[in-house]
C-alpha cells in the first residue's frame, strides 16, 4: 500500500492544468464526474519523445493503446508520427478505425484468438508473437507467415534496477525463454519471415531514467547473440512500456531526454561495434504518454463525521480502480484551496458498497466543503480505461481542455441506456413503461 501521506508541513504540490474557475465554466455544460485532458501537455510531451530518439533513425513509438482508448487522443499522438500498441480485437479496430494501420500496429498481445491474429494481419499490422506455440497457431490461420514477425522474450529471474526498484519476469505469463526465442528465429527464417523484431517489458511504472538503458543492454547483447547463432539479424528492438511517472508530489519524474541519451549510448556501445548500427529502437509507452495529462474531475457531495472523517463524491472506482485495486496514491487538489493548510485527514469515497471505494485514505487535505471540486491527478493512463459498471454506475465523460482553451467532449457520459443495451432478451424501458 502506498497509501501514507501522512504529517503536516511537508510540502506537497502538484499543480493541476486546469482552474476552479475553468471548471465551474465546464459543469455548465459538462456535470461532473468527468475526465478532463490536457491538449497542450499531451502535444508537448509527445514531441519530446521524438526528440529524445531523433538520433535512431528508424524510431517508432507505439502507444499503448489500452491505456486510454480514445480516438481523439490517439489521432492527436499520430501527428507526431506515433502509431498503435494493441492487443485485443476492439483495439485493433479502434487503430483502424482513426486511419493508423499497417506497420502503424504493433500487436503485443497474449493467449490471443485466431480471429485477432486474422484481423491484424488483414489490416496490414506487426504481430508481435508471445509464445513459440504461436508460430504454428499463425501459420495454420493465415495460410503462411508475414514478411515481418517479432517475439516478446522472458528472461525470468527477476529484474532489478541500482536504485531498488525490481520487477520478477520469473513469475510472469508472458514471452519466450532464452532457448525458445533461439530457436523461435530460426524456425521463422526457415519459414520465409524477413524482418525480425525483439521486443520485452521487465518493470512496470519505472520512475528512473535507468530503466530503458538497462533494458537495452540486455536485449542489444542477446540482439548480437542471436545474429551469431541464428544468422538472424534484428530490424528493431521493442523496448516496450514501463516508463513510469511521478504519481506522488515528493517523485521526481522521469527526464526522456536522458532516457534517449543513455539508450544512444549502450546502442554505440553494444549495436554498432557488431555491424548493427541500422537497428530500429521502438517503444510501446502508455503510462507516460498519457499518465500525467488527465484528470478525474469530482464534486464533494456529501461529509460524514464518524469513527473517521469522510468526504463523499461523486465520483467512485468504476471511474478510477487504481486507488482500490492496488492502494496506488493519486494526488488530489481541492480546486480553489490550492494555496490552503492541509489541517483536515480525510478519507475521499465514492458510493460503491465496497469499503474499497476510496480515492484517499487518511489523506492530509484542506477542509473540504460539500460543493467543491476536486482534481484527481494523473489519471490520464489506466483510469477511464479500466472503467467498469459494478453497482450498475455509469462511466463518466471524457473531455478534451484544448490548446486555446475551449473545450472538446470526446466521449460522452453513459446513459443507463447504455447499461440495458445489452439486454436484447428483456427491454427494461418498455417494463418502465416508455
Ligand atoms: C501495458 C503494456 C504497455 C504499456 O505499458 P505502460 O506501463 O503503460 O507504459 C506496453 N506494451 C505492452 C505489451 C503492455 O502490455
């Protein structure tokens, strides 16, 4: 549990890129809960990846789509050249559908189905294989292999990174072993593929630029190991997601500059010496393209004074579950109280009967009054997304804060419409009587 930002004075502050004033213009139109993004942070931050990797020539980020599912948003990271992440058949669609196909798709998925394997190869998109038994499942569904195939790989063991943070790839269900992607190669070459890609994802929400230089190594060195023992040289390596961001206030983020530079340095180091120097780097970020430009906007409902002090609003987990799902911290800025003493410990709840249903627990914050706003932040990855409709609620609004500051929505509210829509068998309006 992260969840012990306890103590008074210590100085704790994120500053969210939207005003109270903003939002009390917004709610006129737009009730709250709602997810708002950031158009100008988003742009900025996209650019700066470029830029990070300019000096790789056939750089490629793919975004992760999964992390926030909206068309809008992934049009606007396409500008900058950014292409797909996907792994699922809706995802696949989605890409599609806003016009980012073909090699634009990089398809990580896992104990895929056949129809999905089938759809991303009739639009044109990389199948980025997770297992060995997979080489055949796609051989036999699209009749033969595409020019252009890649393998996720496993290490096992457990990772770990100078500064403590370890991730255990020894447990997890994904990718190759080291002798399964040995021979996984030169089965592939044997079979007609042409261009090959190496992809792996070993710690998940990294917050230290060490991470993708250390991950980078190691593939380049097994890139060389597996040109000297399978003849097979590697057209790109996927360094995947798992660049992290600073949820908490006391966090200093991640610099991608530095990330850029230090991945430039173990590609001269490790790549060129060995005659691989036309490599392609691409990259699947989720978290850090999107993380820190949405928020969760929220209205203070109710406040319940009893064994603990309770803040209620209208918001709860089906909008945001990373708070009850994993402990994680989110900041939270009581819109117009920016510069006010955090004196009050609350917990902030949603409505869910589950005692999970917390966005905050024992949280230092300014005295909150029922009608204020509160800024949820860096909801912007694996927050809407995870949405869910436990307790028959609804998911909430996706709105997009433009660069000249008007305001976009970009996915509207679900209406309990949407919740019976699936009840072909049984039309609750007509039992309501309209
Ligand atoms: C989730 C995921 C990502 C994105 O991860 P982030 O931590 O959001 O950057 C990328 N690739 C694969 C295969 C994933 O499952």
């Amino acid at each position: 549990m992260l969840e012990q930002k306890k103590g008074f004075g210590i100085e704790m502050k994120k500053v969210p890129f939207v005003t109270k004033e903003q939002i009390e213009e917004i709610v006129k139109t737009y009730p709250t809960p709602f997810y708002l993004y950031d158009e100008k942070g988003i742009r900025d931050n996209a650019k700066a990846v470029q830029e990070a990797f300019a000096w790789n020539k056939g750089f490629k980020e793919y975004f992760a789509i999964k992390a926030c599912p909206n068309p809008f948003l992934i049009q606007i990271l396409h500008e900058y050249g950014i292409g797909c992440d996907c792994s699922s058949m809706t995802e696949l669609m989605l890409s599609n559908a806003v016009g980012i196909n073909g090699q634009d798709i990089m398809f990580s998925s896992n104990d895929t189905p056949a129809e999905e394997y089938a759809y991303c190869a009739e639009i044109g998109g990389i199948i980025n294989l997770d297992d060995i038994t997979h080489i055949e499942f796609v051989e036999k569904i699209l009749g033969s292999l595409p020019e252009t195939m890649s393998c996720r790989y496993n290490p096992g063991g457990i990772f770990q990174l100078s500064n403590g943070i370890m991730d255990n790839p020894g447990d997890s269900k994904y990718g190759f072993t080291l002798e399964q992607l040995l021979e996984g190669y030169r089965i592939l070459k044997a079979k007609g593929v042409k261009n090959f890609g190496l992809h792996a994802f070993l710690a998940s929400n990294t917050v230290t630029n060490e991470y993708y230089p250390q991950l980078a190594r190691q593939l380049f060195e097994l890139a060389v190991r597996i040109k000297e023992e399978t003849g097979v040289e590697l057209a790109f390596i996927n360094l995947s997601g798992g660049v992290g961001i600073p949820y908490s206030p006391e966090q200093s983020g991640n610099d991608i500059q530095v990330i850029g530079e230090g991945v430039r340095q173990v590609y001269e180091e490790v790549l060129v010496p060995a005659g691989m120097g036309s490599v392609a780097i691409y990259t699947e970020m989720g978290r850090f393209m999107m993380g820190p430009y949405g928020v969760l906007v929220t209205k203070a409902i109710h406040e319940k004074h009893i064994h603990k002090e309770y803040i209620g609003v209208d918001a709860c987990a089906v909008n945001l579950m990373r708070p009850a799902m994993y402990g994680a911290y989110h900041h939270i800025t009581v819109l117009g109280k920016e510069d006010a003493v955090c004196d009050h410990q609350y917990d902030v709840t949603g409505s869910l009967c589950e005692n999970n249903d917390k966005f905050a627990i024992d949280r230092m914050l300014p005295q909150i009054d029922k009608g204020d706003y509160l800024v949820i932040h860096d909801a912007g990855a694996h927050g809407f997304a995870m949405g869910y409709n436990y307790n028959g609620k609804l998911k909430s609004a996706e709105l997009l804060l433009k660069e000249d500051g008007s305001v976009q929505l970009i996915r509207r509210a679900e209406t309990p419409k949407d919740y019976f829509a699936t009840f072909d068998c049984f039309n609750v309006f007509e039992k309501l009587g309209n």
